[in-house]
C-alpha cells in the first residue's frame, strides 16, 4: 500500500519519538510526579454538587475572571501582574514557542540539559533554534559561564530556567539564576516553578525586577493533575501579546469550576504536600542506606538516583516493574543521566513497597 502521502509530514517529525507514556495498569505509578491523595469525602461531595451546576452547554466564560482571582490569592501573584491559563503548563510551552517563531529567521530558545523535554520538543515544532546548556557534571547545577557566553553569542529570543528542574529535582542556585535573568534582559526568561509546592521557594517577587520575566506554574503536582490546568504569571504588555496566541476557550469549563473550588481549600492541598515532603526525607535517608547508590538532592515530589556501574539500571527498572512498581528509567534520557532512576514519593505505604522492590532488584 502507498504511503505517499506520509511525505507531507516535516521529515524531523518523521524521525521524532512520540512522548511515551507507559501503561500503569496494576502497578504503583511512580513515574510521573503526581500527588497520590484525593481530596477528602466531604469536599469530593461539595466538588460534585458543584460540578452539577456548570453549564456544559455554553463555552466558558473567555476572561476567566473567577480562577484567575483565585490563583492570583493562592500563588500571591503580584496584583499590577496579568495571568495566562493554559491547557497545562505544555500548552503555555507550545503558546510561547508559537508566538517567537519568525519564518526564514533563526530564533534561539536556551534551556539547560537534562530538563523537561517539552522545552525542546515544542521548539523543534515551531521552527526555532535550540541551544541546550549541559548542567554540572557532579551536582546537576548551572553552569554560569556557559550560559552567559551563550546568550552573548547567541541573543535568545526564550530562556527556559526550571525551578526545580525536572528530572534532577535540584533548586538552582539563587545567585546563578539572578546572573543568568540580568544576562538575558533582551529575552523572554520562563522560570518553571512546577514542583513549587515541594520547594516552598520561588521567583513570583521578582516579577517586579524584571518586565521580561515570566513565572510558570502547573495545579498537577498539587493533585490536580487529572484537569490539565497550568498557568504563567508576567507583566500585562508581554501577556497580553502572547495570549493573542492562546487558543479560544483553551481551558474548559469544568477543569475551570474544579480549580475554582479546590483553590478555595488550598488548605488541604498544603497539608498533602507537608505530608509529601516528610515522606520524602524518610524515602531519601533509606536510599541513601542502599549500597551503591546515590541519591541527589532534591526539592521536588521526586527523587533521581543514580546506580553504580555494579548495577544496570536497565534491569533494576525491569526489576521493580516485575515486582509491581513503576518508575522511570532515565537512564537513556541524556549522557548525563547515565544510570540514572527518577522515583516519585507518594503514600508511606507505596514508598516502603518502592523501597522493598528496589532493594530487591538491585539483589537480582
């Protein structure tokens, strides 16, 4: 049969993986940096008698004044600042590579290496240059001098400076940050603060230093992962131009009415998180326990840890997902990485049988 009609596709498409996304079914998912815990019985009942009343017969309401007051409330959000909602943090991504593209001209997006893979992925799309900056071999930290000299030489339009960064789970120092911001003044700088609610720091306050900066958050690493929600925060002159971009009705309404309501008990996602960054003390300390493995230090609802060549990380994934947990095998994500497993920190319960199948699979 003819595939001609395959030829119409980017040929960088065509040699491009698509973003895998593995079937969990009966294993503990620890693949994916969610919030394991649901909302209390109580406030699901008050959520659904409230998810009854949206009106899934019009469109959303296109200004979306209500969410906007309350992320504004719980993320402290400069009120002279405008917000842009999109369909998760991804779509922000794909919002900000659209809008930079400028046919038959390079534009340059720096982002540091290993990160998030959409930075790369969405840039590739759109036609734009990407200058990825090797972070630190020993620690995963920036590399001041680096990205510097790269901004000099190559005058990016994007900056992309994760905090934490995913998959490492590092804060970056603030001070190189603050180099790297004040070197790129001629760029459109994102912080990604998605795993901010593990960190209890952030760059929302520096919104008022810098006209060109953009803070970028997700509600999945809350829990709410499940109504794809993300939204960035910046001056009203640069919002204003990119939401020119953004999709019509981009954010539905019932993904719109949830975040509404659950932003309201803010409260209850506060204590999951204090509940999450406990468990991720106890899980790091008995990592740390294990021969021949090093654990990283990390800020966000994960932990990376990378086997000694005694181990092949490789079969350590195999292992655990034959013992009924799953993982993330990074160890093919990038040279630096190298061995390397990216774990989520969930339940007590689940981290002690993460724990137990990791012993035992490094036994094998």
């Amino acid at each position: 049969m003819s595939q001609n009609h395959l030829t119409h596709i980017r040929p960088e498409i065509l040699s491009m993986g698509a973003y895998h996304v593995p079937n969990a079914s009966g294993l503990i998912k620890l693949d994916a940096m969610e919030n394991p815990y649901t909302l209390p019985d109580d406030l699901k009942a008050q959520l659904a008698a409230h998810l009854a009343q949206v009106a899934l017969n019009r469109y959303p309401v296109p200004s979306y004044i209500a969410l906007k007051d309350a992320l504004r409330a719980y993320a402290h959000i400069p009120a002279d600042k405008d917000i842009m909602l999109g369909n998760g943090s991804d779509e922000l991504i794909a919002i900000l590579s659209q809008a930079i593209s400028k046919p038959n001209e390079t534009v340059t997006v720096l982002a540091p290496a290993p990160s998030f893979v959409m930075y790369k992925m969405s840039s590739l799309f759109n036609h734009l240059n990407v200058v990825e900056i090797a972070l630190n071999v020993d620690d995963f930290s920036l590399n001041v001098r680096a990205w510097t000299d790269a901004i000099a030489q190559h005058k990016p339009a994007l900056v992309y400076l994760p905090f934490p960064n995913n998959p490492t789970g590092n804060l970056f120092d603030a001070s190189a940050m603050r180099t790297i911001i004040e070197a790129a003044k001629g760029s459109i700088v994102v912080v990604d603060e998605a795993y901010q609610p593990f960190a209890l720091d952030t760059w929302m306050d520096a919104l008022n230093e810098f006209d060109n900066l953009l803070v970028m958050r997700t509600v999945s690493k809350l829990g709410l992962a499940g109504i794809r929600l993300g939204y960035m925060a910046g001056s009203s002159a640069l919002i204003s131009e990119l939401d020119k971009v953004r999709p019509p009705y981009n954010v539905n309404v019932l993904t719109e009415a949830t975040a509404t309501f659950v932003l309201q008990h803010a409260d209850v996602l506060a204590q999951q998180a204090d509940s999450i960054r406990a468990e991720r003390t106890r899980v790091c300390a008995a990592l740390a326990q294990m021969s021949r493995v090093r654990v990283y230090e990390t800020a966000a609802n994960f932990v990376l840890v990378r086997l000694s060549d005694a181990h092949d990380a490789d079969a350590v994934f195999a292992g655990m997902r034959e013992r009924g947990v799953l993982i993330k095998n990074m160890s093919h994500a990038h040279a630096l990485l190298h061995n390397c497993l990216r774990i989520t920190i969930s339940t007590p319960e689940e981290n002690t049988a993460m724990l137990t199948a990791l012993q035992a699979s490094l036994n094998d």
